[in-house]
C-alpha cells in the first residue's frame, strides 16, 4: 500500500522529501532545538599617550584644557613618557563610549607612554576619556580622544590621548593641589612649597636661608646671624671678612690697601714716631722730627683722601730731645703729649692744638720726678684726656703711670 500510495501521488512524495531533508539540516545546525544568536564583531585601539612637552613646573601648573598646555605634534614625534613627566603614576584607566554600544573600561599598570585598548566594539564615532592616577589612587592626568572607528577584528589607527595635568598651582613652583610633584605649603610663594617653616631672613639683612628656591628673594645668605655679611657685601673696616665664599674678595680681613703710599714729609734728617687720629672730616698726624739739628714735635693735617693740608706745624721749641708723642681729638680740638728732656730727665708733657694746627697755649708737665718718665699715650674721655706712660721712679724697673688731665 505504501508503494501504492507515493506511485499515485508523486507531488505529495517530493514535498514530504524536502520537509525530511530541511529537518536534518536544521537538527545539525542547531542540535540545541533553537536558534544560535550571532555575537557582536570587535577590534582594537592602539593608544599614542601625549604628554606635556616638558615637565617644567610652567607646564605642570596648567589648567585642566588644552590651552596653555605645551604639546608635541601628535603627527611629527612623541614627547616624554610617564616616568619622565608623571614618575608617581602607576595606572591609567577609562572608557570608551559610542553610538550602539555599552561602555567599555580599560585599566593599564604603566610607566611607558603606549598601550592598546582591545575588545571594543565595531563601529564609528568611538571616543575615549582617561585618568592616569598615583598609588593613592590621586587623578594627576587627565585625556581624552575622539572620532574613532574601529573595525571588525582588527585595529583602528592610533588614537592620540593627550594628557592634561589637573594641579592647580597658584604660584607656578609645580607644587599643589593635586599636582605631580606634591603639595604646596603656601601657594602665593613660588620659593617655597616644602621650606615655609625654615625660610627666614634672621638678621635683616634682606638675604634669606632654608628656603626651597630664591626667584623672589634674595639668598641663599652664607651668614644669616650679622646683617653685614652676605653675597656681594662691601668689605667694612670691622675686623671681619664681610663677603661669602665664591664671591670677590673672599678670605680677606677687611679692605685691601687703598691706592698708594702719601709723602707726609721731605726733609734731609730723620722724622719718626708718628701718631695719627681722624676727626671725622680728615686726619690730624704728629711726630718726632731731628730737621732743626735735635728732635721736636711736629704736626700736619691730612685730607680725607690722603693729601697734606698746609705746611708743618711745630710744636715744640726746646732742643731736649722731644719723643713719643700721642695724638688725640676731642671733636673740637687736638690734645698732644711726649716725653722731653728740657729740665735734666725726661718727663711727660701735654699740650692741646686747635682744629686748624695752631697751637693753644702753653705745655703743660704731667710728671716730675728725678728719674725718668717716657712713652706716653693719650685718650680723651668725652670731657677729660687720660694719659699713660713708663716710669722710672721706683727704681730701675720701669712701671705704668697714669694720670687724668682735665679740660682747660
């Protein structure tokens, strides 16, 4: 019957072939019972990380955009990597975003300045943004790209993520918040971010120490204890060397000769045992002189610059063997003492001459005694003069006299 039956309907036979001959093929292809969904096609982005040009403090301190930013042509090479302008980041890390597909996360361990971005979905208009982070999980960089097609199975052309630092830098020392380098103790300060407790100028001279950089002050100073030494100083006539290692003149006490030596005299005989004092304006200078045949006292005033004012004044008149004068200037006046031999020994005398050389009056004896009295040297007080000087009267040691001679 069954022969019969596909004999008398040869149409019916065929058809019920072709049902046969689909379900085999569908029972392979799909031996699960149902339909198998396709999955989606991905490719790759190969990243170029562009960081700032330089990693000056200038170019670290720019604001979170573009602008004012220093950057390489992206087209013509490649400036600086991670570790050289951001050496604290360890991780950079985003997403890619586009029309027709769910956002796609990306997380790198880097220090170079590549990396590739793969299982992004096929398709046009893809765009990435970034964070580079420290250890602390601080964002320092941030970047951005866009206009990215990425093809099925392969990889788009190199997409270049520009990074732009976060920190904000008041300042401009490449030190605050949020920024590379670290913090900033005080932001207005661009010589100080670490150093705010340290940088003081302690003797008021204007020159600093302890400070992280010196571009609005003055230092480093080598002596921040006495006002009068630091770099470039005058040499004062204080005792000290006022100047600092490595500038001009360092290592000497005090100012080097000033031009050079002035005749005060010009006779044939011998004139020796200078005293000299200054007034204030110029000096007054007295010695012993053997011009008139036995030694007296002379005197000359000198200028401030060192020229001889007027001819010599002589002061003593005695032929006794004048010596061992002492000058002194009271402000208004000079006072003079010597020893001289006029009465047998030598004694002490004083004499007081005026500001113009004259002298005033008449000597006075300081000592008498039968035995020798020399070498005196005189002070004045502010209203009397002091005089000291050797003595003999005791014996033949000789001993230290001193008397007080008061105003006439």
């Amino acid at each position: 019957m069954k022969a019969r039956l596909f004999k008398d309907h040869p149409a019916r036979e065929a058809k019920l072939l072709w049902l046969l001959l689909l379900m085999l093929v569908m029972a392979f292809v799909c031996p699960c019972g149902g339909p198998e969904k396709s999955l989606p096609a991905t490719g790759s982005i190969p990243l170029k990380i562009i960081w700032p040009e330089s990693n000056s403090a200038q170019a670290l301190s720019s604001p979170a955009s573009p602008s004012g930013v220093q950057i390489q042509n992206p087209k013509s090479k490649i400036q600086n990597s991670a570790a050289t302008v951001c050496p604290t980041c360890t991780t950079l890390s985003g997403t890619v975003t586009g029309t027709g597909m769910s956002a796609k996360s990306f997380s790198f361990d880097f220090t170079a300045h590549t990396g590739t971005i793969t299982g992004v979905p096929a398709g046009t208009g893809r765009s990435i943004s970034a964070e580079a982070k420290d250890a602390s999980n601080t964002v320092l960089f941030t970047g951005s790209a866009s206009g990215i097609s990425v093809p099925a199975g392969g990889a788009s052309d190199p997409a270049n993520l520009v990074m732009i630092p976060t920190c904000t830098d008041n300042d401009g020392d490449g030190y605050g918040t949020g920024c590379v380098l670290g913090p900033d103790c005080n932001d207005s300060d661009p010589d100080n971010w670490n150093a705010c407790s340290t940088c003081k100028d302690s003797d008021g001279d204007t020159w600093f120490t302890g400070c992280n950089a010196y571009t609005t002050r003055n230092g480093p100073d080598c002596d921040d204890t006495n006002n009068t030494i630091y770099p470039g100083a005058p040499e004062l006539c204080d005792g000290i060397d006022n100047q600092c290692p490595g500038n001009q003149g360092y290592g000497s006490v005090d100012e080097d000769k000033i031009g050079s030596d002035v005749r005060i005299t010009n006779d044939a005989s011998s004139s020796d045992y200078p005293s000299l004092v200054w007034t204030g304006s110029e000096y007054g200078v007295i010695w012993r002189d053997y011009r008139d045949g036995n030694y007296e006292i002379y005197f000359a005033r000198i200028s401030a610059s060192g020229t001889k004012i007027c001819a010599d004044v002589r002061i003593t008149n005695g032929g006794n063997n004048w010596q061992g004068p002492s000058l002194v200037w009271t402000g208004s006046e000079y006072g003079v003492s010597w020893d001289d031999g006029r009465n047998g020994t030598d004694e002490i005398y004083f004499a007081r001459i005026s500001a113009d050389g004259t002298k005033i009056g008449a000597d006075v004896r300081i000592t008498n005694d039968a035995n020798g009295s020399e070498y005196p040297s005189l002070a004045w007080t502010g209203s009397e003069f002091g005089v000291s000087w050797d003595d003999s009267r005791d014996g033949d040691i000789a001993e230290i006299y001193f008397a007080r001679i008061g105003c006439q």
